[in-house]
C-alpha cells in the first residue's frame, strides 16, 4: 500500500496499538469500576463517579499535564514505577496510558448503563439454583452486560484513536514514539506542503471512525436479537 | 418435614412467623402485604432477618442464634418464580440445565421434558415463550436442580384463567411425587384448595391459623383473601360418569353432580365450593332446576360489618359454607342446631375449584 508514505504509515500503525492496548488495559478496570457504581452502595461513591469523570470534563491538556507532573521520571509516583521498570514518559506506553483515560468515562458510561439494564431478579433466580456470586456474575450479569461492554469498548477505541491534547502534554509528538494519528495530522498541516499528507490521514481517520460506529451497531443488534427471542 | 421460625423488622411492620410443616405442599396463604414473600424470601436465604430458624428435614439452612445462615445457592433449592425469571440470553434447554449443573447429581432430562410437554420448546429462547410455557420451563429448571426444598411465589398470579388450569396440573403432580417438602405462597383459595396439604395463614406479618385445606377454608372466621373467596373444600370421590356431559360424585353419601371432570370413576378429588354461590332453604325444595342439594345443620353464623352474613352448615358431605344476607338469615329463622339445605347450581362449581385429592 503505497497510497500513504512510510511517515504516515508509521502515524497509523502506532494509533491502532496505542488504541487496542488502551482499550484492553483499560477494559477490565472499567467493568469493575463500572459494576461497583451500578450496584454497590459505598461511601464516597460520587467522589469516584467524579473522578471517573473528570477526564471527559477538564480540558485535554489539563488532564495531560497531571500525568505528566505526576508520572515524569522526576516526580515520586513516575520515579518509583521507573525504579521497577515502568516507563510511561515520551514513549508509546504513555501514549496509550493518556488515551485509555481519556476514553474511560465513555466506557465506563456504556458499560454502567447496561449493568443498570440487568434486573437483579435474575441474579437471585441464579443464586437459588446453586451459582455463587462468582457463578453468578459470570453466566448471568456479564453474558446479558456483553452488548454494553463491547460498546463501551469500541467508544473507548474511537476516543483513544482521536486523543490529541493530553497525548500532545504527557509524551509530547515524537514520531515513531508517540505521534499517533491525530499529532501527525497536526504535525503536517505546520509544515508547508503537508496538506496532502493531513488530508491522506483524515481520510484514514474518518474509515477507522465509521468502521467502529458499524461494528458496534451490528454487535448491539446480534446481540439484541439473540436475547430477544425468535 | 419444613420449619420454620422468622422475626423481622421493616419500619412499621413486625414479621414474626413460625410454623412448622408436614411432608406435601404447605401453601403460605394471606392477602398482599401480609409477609408471605418476605417469609419465603428468608426461607430462601434472599432476605437475612434479624432472628431467624429454616430447617428441612435434618438439614439446618439457617439459625441465627447459632450465627447460621447459608446464602441461597448453599440451600439445595428449587424456587419458583411468579414471573418465572428464566435467563433471556439461554435456551429453553440451557435454562433448564442450569440448575443441574451445580446441582452436580445429573439428573436425567427426558422425564422432566416429557412430564411438563417441553419437547417442541427446547432450542427456543424464553422470548419467544407464551406465558403459561414460561411457568412449565421455570417449574422443569426448578425441579432439576435436584432441591430438597421446592419454593414457588404466587407461581400463577401473572397468568390469565386458562393459562392457570393448564398449570395447576403440574403443582398436583409436584405436591403427589416430589420426594421433597413444597412451600407455596399463594392469595388464591382456590389454590389452598386443590393444592394445599397444609395450609398456613398469615396476617400482618403473624401465622394465624394452620391446617388442612379443608379445615382452614371450611373455618368462617378464615377470611384471608376478603369475604368473596370464602368457599368450603370438600373431599369426595368420583362416582360415575353420564351420557349428558355430567359427572356424579359421592360426596359422603350424597350424590353432587358436576360438568364433566377428567378423572376417572373411583379417583379422590377435592372440590372447593364458593360462598356466594350457596342458597339456603329451611324444606328441601321441589321443583329446583339446581342439582346439588345438601342437607345439613347450621353450625355457626358470623355477621360481617356489612349486610351479609356467612353460615357454616355440617352436612354428610362435609362443612359447607354459604354467604347470604343478614336479612334472609333472620327471615329464614337460621340459628346454631336448625335444620337446613344448602343448594348448589352444577356449573356454579368452576372447573378451576376442582383437582386431584
């Protein structure tokens, strides 16, 4: 495929990892998270639906440079993750650590309704037939949430692909590193003659976008039908 | 053998209820708010009240005085649903092997297919299913948890009548060939009636009355289910069937006639007889078109707050009672020890109000 240069492969190629690795990090603490503010009762459950929040409401850069003062191999948390090995600062792990919180409360939010969808009767009719709460969760609540955690899913892929501001202020823009998709678009327009390069990955943006509005539609509606009935 | 001891606190209301049952089916009977789910709930291990003992047979599923109480997928259960809570996202058949599988015993699929008619349903989604199929496959995915305790909330309340008489079958069949004791929660006399072994009445949150079927509705001052669904049970036997769509009982002695039932002639049934279709006469009357005519001698009269008045009548076939106004009571001279007959339309016996004995 010779219709997008090495550089702007380079781009895409790196937004799609940073994108699957920050959905998939990000989806188990999203369920459980997800599933405490659904059905738990505990003190300082608002203080975690805003903070869950947060993200969707601070400006990007805000959000960017929180991480950044706090995760910097200088600061004590980033310093101690650096003494065990875990880097976050100006590599493509960083990258996706912003865009899987910036995606957050969109999964959370999908997620938490369809938990909400799920009457409890049927977790007591589960119970009085021998499942523990494990049992439970597992072939009762997570079968019939499945729809709202895959939507959850691909609405956090779609926001971490289009993540800019906070990846821009934690990791900076350095390609092959951190300029995923949306930096390298910026890149280019500052640069003259970069136009068509920019409008080459818009076009690449647009097709990823569309593809996991489709994929999520098709998946609710399966699902829908396969639990309705006929 | 079923025990149970229950005291719980909910704002206002005082659940204290104890009661211990015989092998069958004990039927929790009272109005709504009386605590019969809450009762069931706890039996269940849903619900934790404050004090609390449920006993099967030997096994002890809760005692709080001993710090007890096992949650419910601990207690061997088999619990039926009023709106039969099958899982949407299974099949029929996953539905029904739910239970099974943590059951662990594996017992075998076919009988109870074939004894509840779920052949045709088994690959379909519970979507898909009418109300009365849901009930079938609620009561096949109960009783294949292998339980040593069957539960079933007002199972039928959310069906229309049709829907209940293909039902109630079933439960009869449940009560006669369940190895395990039943706890059903019901506001229907009419299915204290025909399923009851044991009937437990509740009233604001305290047991009131306990016994059989027949003791407990023939017992005027058993009024649970309001003045309406007052109506006497009695036991009798199927005499012979006719050519003209009828079926004689004897009902100790006396000959009752019904629109024709299933059984066949020698079979025990019960047949429940609703108040307010009895009429009272003081001579037996000539030239009635009404075909059940028993007499008997008033054993008590009980005035209501409203005009009406119920009187409880012993006659060969067993206690009747009938619900006539305090005015007709006076007219008719009806007072404990007279003589009377009480006179019963054949189709005034509804084919809900008659089931296996």
């Amino acid at each position: 495929m010779d219709w997008l240069s090495p550089a702007e492969w380079e781009a895409v190629r790196l937004s799609l990892r940073v994108s699957f690795w920050a959905t998939v990090a990000a989806l188990p603490f999203g369920l459980f998270i997800a599933y405490a503010l659904a059905r738990w009762r505990f003190p300082g459950k608002q203080i975690l639906n805003g903070l869950v929040h947060l993200p969707l409401i601070l400006p990007p850069v805000v959000t960017g440079y929180l991480l950044l003062i706090t995760l910097s191999p200088r600061a004590p948390v980033g310093g101690f993750l650096k003494s065990i090995g875990i880097s976050f600062a100006f590599n493509w792990t960083g990258a996706a650590l912003a865009a899987g919180i910036m995606g957050f409360p969109l999964m959370v939010r999908a997620m938490r309704l369809s938990i909400e969808a799920v009457d409890p009767k049927l977790e007591q009719a589960a119970a009085t037939l021998g499942a523990s709460r494990t049992w439970v969760f597992a072939t009762v609540t997570l079968p019939m949430v499945l729809p709202g955690v895959l939507a959850g899913a691909i609405l956090g892929f779609a926001k971490a692909m289009g993540e800019f501001g906070a990846t821009i202020t934690f990791v900076s823009n350095i390609p092959g590193q951190t300029q995923t998709l949306p930096s390298a678009i910026y890149a280019f327009l500052q640069v003259p003659g970069g136009e068509a390069s920019a409008l080459r990955l818009v076009a690449v943006a647009v097709a990823v976008a569309m593809l996991a509005l489709l994929l999520s539609e098709w998946i609710s509606r399966r699902v829908a039908a396969r639990v309705g009935g006929a | 053998m079923l025990e149970v001891a229950v005291r719980h606190r909910l704002g206002a209301f005082t659940l204290e209820a104890a009661f211990e049952a015989p092998p069958g089916l004990c039927v929790l009977f009272g109005r709504s708010g009386s605590g019969k789910t809450s009762v069931i709930n706890a039996v269940a291990g849903l619900m934790r009240p404050d004090e609390g003992r449920v006993r099967v047979g030997e096994r002890v599923l809760g005692d709080t005085s001993q710090g007890i109480w096992l949650p419910p997928h601990k207690r061997r259960l088999g619990y039926i649903f009023q709106e039969g809570r099958l899982f949407p996202h299974l099949s029929v058949r996953q539905n029904l092997l739910y239970g099974r599988w943590f059951a662990g015993s594996l017992l075998p699929l076919d009988p109870v297919v074939e004894m509840l008619g779920l052949g045709p349903l088994l690959t379909r989604r519970p979507g898909a299913l009418s109300g009365g199929e849901k009930q079938r496959v609620a009561i096949g995915r109960a009783l294949l948890a292998d339980p040593g305790l069957i539960l079933a909330d007002e199972p039928l309340a959310a069906l229309d009548e049709a829907r209940k008489r293909e039902i109630l079958p079933y439960f009869e069949r449940l009560r006669d060939e369940a190895r395990c004791p039943i706890l059903y929660v019901s506001h229907s006399a009419g299915e204290v009636a025909r399923l009851a072994t044991t009937v437990v009445v509740l009233q604001d949150g305290r047991v009131v009355r306990q016994g059989t079927a027949a003791e407990v509705l023939s017992d005027p001052a058993v009024t649970p289910a309001g003045i309406r669904a007052v109506g006497a049970v009695l036991e009798v036997r199927v005499a012979a069937h006719h050519d003209d769509g009828l079926t004689e009982l004897d009902a100790g002695g006396v000959p009752l006639y019904l629109p024709r039932v299933p059984q066949a002639v020698g079979a025990p049934l019960r047949i429940r007889i609703a108040a307010q279709e009895v009429i009272l006469a003081r001579q037996r009357p000539e030239g009635l078109s009404a075909l059940n005519i028993l007499a008997g001698k008033v054993d008590s009269i009980r005035e209501g707050d409203g005009p009406g008045a119920l009187v409880s009548l012993d006659t060969a076939a067993g206690r009747v009672l009938a619900r006539v106004t305090r005015r007709s009571a006076e007219k008719l001279g009806l007072a404990p020890g007279v003589d009377c007959f009480a006179v019963v339309k054949t189709v005034a016996i509804a084919r809900e109000d008659v089931g296996t004995a």
